[in-house]
C-alpha cells in the first residue's frame, strides 16, 4: 500500500501507532521485524482494526474498519500526544 501511518509516544511513555487518528497498541512482533498493531479499543470494544507493518515501517496489510468513533487525541509541541 505505501501509506505510513505515524509511531507516537504518550506522555506516560507508552508508544502507539496512529493512523488516521486511530490509534493501536503494538500486539505482536513478527520473525521478520514486522509489527502487528492492533486497536487500542480491541478488548473494550471488541474492535478487530489492526495493521502489519514491516520492517521499514510499510504497511503491509490493515483493516480500518472500527466499530467506533476515533479517540480524542491531539499533539503537543513536544510530539507528544494525549487524549483530549
Ligand atoms: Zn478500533
């Protein structure tokens, strides 16, 4: 696909990736250095969005459709983000 979403870092040191304003915890980590990421809201809202990356931080594969509307999530001038 060639799209590339962004990896940021909250404030409380966890690190996500977001796309889209979505945004997805890291789920598994794959032989080849690529990343499954999934949605954050995978648990609460048995939301099955996900995306693998590789390596290089290519997506490779995602499903973007979420059973919820996207978090409030802004940037600071650090690069930080959090929730609004
Ligand atoms: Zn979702």
């Amino acid at each position: 696909m060639g799209e590339y979403g962004q990896i940021v870092t909250t404030v409380t040191g966890s690190t996500f990736y977001l796309l889209d304003g979505y945004t997805y915890s890291k789920n598994r980590q794959f032989p080849d250095g690529g990343i499954r990421y999934a949605c954050r809201k995978r648990l609460s809202r048995k939301c099955g969005a996900f995306i693998r990356t590789s390596k290089n931080n290519i997506i490779l594969k995602t499903n973007t459709f979420h059973n919820h509307e996207p978090p409030g999530y802004v940037f600071t001038k650090d690069g930080y983000f959090v929730k609004t």
